[in-house]
C-alpha cells in the first residue's frame, strides 16, 4: 500500500501510489529585478522534504486544483491520463525552515517557460506540488570552486553556508549586471567574484569558462568543484576542470540547469 497525507496525518493508500506534497504560497518577493522569492507553505515534515533541490510541479498560472500526478512505490511519477496543465522542473530550496514550516524557491524570471511564467503571476494561496528531493552534489573540501549563473545562485548561496569557516577557494558568479547581485555570505577565505553580462543573452557568452580559465588550480588534491549554469558553458568547464585542473570524478560537480533554446522536460 502507498502512503496518502491527510493533512499532516500519513496513512495507507490502497493502490500503491501516494499524493505529491503540495506547497502553498504564502508571500511573494523580489529579491534583484529579475530574480522573484515564493515563500512556500508546509507541514514541518513536509519542509524537511523539500530540498535542497526539487523536482517542482508547477501548474498553470491561477490554477489552485491542478490534476497532479502521483508517485509509486519506486519513485516514479505517474501522470494523470490526458491534459492535466502540471510541468515538472527543477529547482533549489534557497531556504528551509522547519521551524516556521517555510521553504523559499528563487525564480529567474527569463521568459515564457511554465515555471518562469508561474512564478511571475505566483500570488498568496497558489499552490506548487514537490515530485522529489535530492542532494546539491556539493563536497566538503579546504578549497572550493563554485561556478554558476543566477539559477545557481540559490545552490551556492546554500553550498556557502555550510563550507567550513577555513575554506578557501573562489565563486565565479554570472548575472546580468551589478542590480543582479545578491549578498552571497561566504568564509573569509573564499572570494566572490560576480560577472557581469552587460547586455550578452543569458547562456550566449564565455564569461564563466574564461574566468575559470584564468583560475590557477591550487595545490593538493583537497579541492572541489561544483558548476551549475547553462550547459554548454557546464560541459566546457567540465572539460577544464578534467584536463587542466585534473579533477577525478569525486572532486567535481558540473550539471547543466537549463537549455538555451529548449524547454527543460516534463511538460503536460
Ligand atoms: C537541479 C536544478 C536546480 C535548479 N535550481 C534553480 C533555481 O533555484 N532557480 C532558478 O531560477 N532555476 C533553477 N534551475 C533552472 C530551471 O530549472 C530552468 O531554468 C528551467 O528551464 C526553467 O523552466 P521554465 O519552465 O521557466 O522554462 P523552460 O520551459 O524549461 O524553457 C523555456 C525557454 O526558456 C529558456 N530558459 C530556461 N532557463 C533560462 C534561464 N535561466 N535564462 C534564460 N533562458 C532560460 C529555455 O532555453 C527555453 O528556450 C535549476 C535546474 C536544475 C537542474
């Protein structure tokens, strides 16, 4: 038997299948021009759940009581029969708090993709379902090579964070001008360098691949590598990071986050 959420009670589910966690909206918030903050709302169990990163549900724009889908017992989602208005995609819990049963997800507002749009019109009482959790992909290492655009601003804001008050390293940050920066709390030992596009489309340039082109690797081997950004850039940093730097399989993280001209999948 699955597992359905009544309220914050769990309890069987006859068919093997349980319910998607659903979040609701509860406040709205722009933290640059192009980057908008959904609080989201949910059980303290659910909270925990949810993150950091999120396979997220999104609906159609003002649809409160979408078809959504449901997972089996393996993980898998198991989508309604016809049109159902539910996209999947993926993003980061920037914050999550148990406490205030709270979870904040920053949208880049790049365009007329579900999500994008979603969260542009996203208002208290919207709803947005989570399919399923995972891991940032980030290792704890003395040195630290953070490398992203504004979707990963979240991630890195978090992988920060937590790095250890004696990192040391560089984060190479791409955003489209200084009004895109964020305060990104960093140890003392880990310089943040922002990249301004100034007027290049998001994902067309090499801004990050030439900036960690000019990084010179350190020494030893206690050094990680973790890369979100558009995955052209992603895959030619990797190649920097294999050959040049000689990074082995678990001393890097290079996934790209978005497609430049092409939707993510899981779409209705
Ligand atoms: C693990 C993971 C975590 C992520 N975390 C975040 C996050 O916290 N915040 C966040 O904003 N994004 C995040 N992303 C990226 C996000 O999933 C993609 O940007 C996604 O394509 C957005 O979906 P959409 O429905 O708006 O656009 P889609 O329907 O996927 O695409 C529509 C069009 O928009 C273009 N597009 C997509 N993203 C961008 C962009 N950033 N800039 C310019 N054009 C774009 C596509 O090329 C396409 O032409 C994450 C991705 C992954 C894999």
């Amino acid at each position: 038997m699955g597992r359905l959420r009544l309220g914050s009670i769990l309890v069987n589910a006859p068919d093997g299948l349980r319910p998607v966690d659903v979040l609701t909206v509860t406040a709205v918030t722009s933290v640059t021009p192009a980057v908008r903050r959904v609080t989201l709302g949910a059980p303290a169990d659910v909270v925990t759940a949810a993150g950091p990163t999120l396979s997220l549900l999104v609906p159609r724009v003002g649809d409160r009581s979408p078809r959504w889908p449901q997972i089996a017992r393996d993980g898998r989602i198991v989508w309604p029969q016809g049109s159902h208005g539910v996209s999947m995609r993926r993003y980061t819990a920037r914050r999550q708090d148990r406490a205030a049963g709270e979870v904040d997800v920053d949208f880049v507002l790049h365009g007329d993709g579900p999500a994008a749009t979603w969260a542009a019109a996203a208002a208290p009482g919207d709803v947005l379902g989570v399919a399923s959790s995972a891991p940032l992909g980030d290792a704890p290492a003395g040195w630290l090579l953070l490398v992203g655009d504004e979707t990963a601003i979240p991630a890195i804001g978090r992988i920060l964070g937590s790095a250890a008050a004696g990192a040391r390293g560089v984060a190479l940050v791409e955003v489209a001008g200084p009004e895109e920066e964020q305060p990104l709390p960093a140890p003392a030992g880990v310089e943040v360098r922002w990249l301004h596009r100034a007027g290049a489309a998001p994902g067309a340039g090499t801004l990050l691949v030439d900036a960690v082109a000019a990084v010179q690797p350190p020494a030893g081997s206690d050094v990680f590598a973790w890369v979100a950004a558009e995955s052209a850039t992603v895959r030619a940093v990797r190649a920097d990071l294999r050959d040049r730097w000689g990074l082995r399989r678990g001393q890097h993280h290079a996934i790209g986050y978005w497609r430049r001209g092409r939707a993510m999948s899981g779409t209705d």
